[in-house]
C-alpha cells in the first residue's frame, strides 16, 4: 500500500516568523546511497541519473520556491546542502549543520537500517547544533523491495514528531511536496526564546526531567502511548535518568515541542517549550 501519510502537521493559525529576505538554508540528511543527491537533482533541474557518486563534503544548490499558505503567497529561495552521508564525519557534518532553519532527513524505503540511522545518528547530531524543523522522506519508493512498511512510518512520525512523505527522485514523486512541506514548516517555526521561572520543588535536572515525563504523558492524552515515546527517545539521546545531562534534556525538549505540535496546536508547544527551556536555564545558570 503506497500512501502518503498526509495530516495537519502544525496549528496553521499561528503567526508566521518571517524576516525581511526569505532565504532559508536547508540540509539533507541520510545514509549513504538513499538518493538524496538524486533528491536535489530532481527538485533543482528536474532531472534523473541512476548513476551513484557519493557526496565529499558537501554540495550547496538553490532554488527559487513560491510557498502559498493561509491564501498569502510567500517567495523563498532554498539554499540546499546535500550532506555527506558516511556516519563519524562529524566535523564536516556538524559544520554543515549551523545556521541551518530545516532539514529533509531522507531514508531508502528498501534497506530499513537507514530509518534506524536517522533516528539514532542524523536527529541527534542535527539537535547537537541546531533545533530547526524536519521532514521525513522515505525515499525510492519506485521500486518494489520495501523494508519499511507504512507502519514503520508512522510509528517513527510518533515518536519523532516529523511528518513523512513517500518520494522517488526518479518518477519525481512528491520531490515538490516534500521540499514545499519544509518550506510552510519553516514559515511557522519561530524561534524560541529563553525565560521562565523556575518551579516549586524543579531543584535539579532529575526533578525537571520527572516533571517533563510527567507533563507531557498528562498532556498526550494516552498514558502507556505517552510514555513508549519517551521511553523511545531518551533511550535514543542515552540520558542517563539516575544522573541526566542538561544538554541531553534539552535536546529531548526540542523533540517534544515537534510531537505536541500535533496534537496540542503551535502556540501551545511552543508555551511549553518556553516553560520548560527557562526552568532548564535556571537550573543550569544558563
């Protein structure tokens, strides 16, 4: 069954950021060989090659894009950076990484340890550097030896809060959707700033992490459900619960504002990601 999960991704009433020039740099990130240089090919110069050259470094393109939202037509030009896909380049990577505001995270839907990869290796680096919004492409979905299922999908979309997309860089399939997805993203990520006041009894990183735990499964509406995604990412971030790291809360933050923008709406995840950042700033003297 080749569906494309396609639901409202974030509260479309909320304001838009928006600077004066609207250029938005942009990585994709993945394995090696998921096609994400056949991604850009295709998206830039509508073009395909089933030859494979694997990236060095990176490769910088751009693209002129008109995103219509809320019957507003915004004109972006995308700054792409195709990213070295070989896992342990993390200086390259990371350096790649700065001043980015989105990220395609592309997976090749016939070998299902490259979605293991993105959520073990690609979101946690992208989340050491930069909190920007994300989209998950589940890449040649052309050709019929799938490994990951539908349900693989949406499971990790769960988890991770990232909306995916079926594509093929060769057919051209959702290549546009995809890169116009992170472009509406984009223009209603806002950044988020610092502040809060450290509540009653939150006297240490362990007590705010209970206290994130605690929120967030209330909120969710499913206890058990709730909790499988926590469970899902802090075993993924390796924080250790009897002594966890500030920087690691802070990374799973970022991860719970994207979920509860599904089903809390924009402005409310964003309430508490403030809340909860400023409480981890205090804590921390940051």
């Amino acid at each position: 069954m080749k569906e494309d999960f396609d639901g409202k991704v974030l509260n479309t009433g909320a304001e838009y950021y928006n600077d004066m020039e609207l250029k938005r740099k942009i990585v994709l990130l993945g394995d090696l060989a998921v096609g994400k240089t056949s991604l850009v090919r295709r998206f830039v110069y509508n073009q395909f090659s089933d030859e494979y050259i694997q990236t060095i470094g990176t490769k910088v393109s751009k693209k002129h894009l008109t995103v219509n939202m809320d019957a507003e037509k915004h004109e972006l030009t995308l700054v792409i950076w195709d990213v070295l896909g070989q896992q342990g380049y993390t200086q390259v990577q990371s350096a790649a990484f700065r001043g980015s505001h989105g990220a395609l995270f592309v997976c090749d839907i016939t070998r299902k340890s490259t979605l293991y990869s993105i959520l073990h290796y690609w979101i946690p680096k992208l989340e050491e550097v930069a909190g920007v919004p994300g989209v998950l492409l589940a890449n040649k979905s052309d050709l019929p030896n799938w490994e990951i299922e539908m349900s693989d999908l949406e499971e990790f979309s769960k988890i991770t809060g990232l909306p995916f997309l079926l594509t093929s860089a060769k057919t051209g399939e959702n290549v546009e959707k995809a890169f116009s997805t992170l472009a509406e993203l984009m223009l209603l990520f806002k950044p988020i700033p610092s502040g809060g006041e450290t509540e009653k009894g939150l006297s240490d990183p362990k007590s705010l992490l209970d206290e994130i735990v605690r929120d967030f499964c209330q909120r969710y509406g499913n206890w058990n459900d709730a909790m499988a995604i926590i469970e899902a990412n802090i075993r993924a971030l390796g924080i250790d619960m009897s002594e966890p790291d500030p920087r690691k809360i802070r990374v799973l933050i970022d991860r719970i504002y994207r979920i509860e923008m599904y089903h809390l709406g924009m402005d409310k995840a964003m309430e508490n990601k403030i809340k909860r950042l400023g409480i981890l700033n205090r804590l921390t003297g940051e």
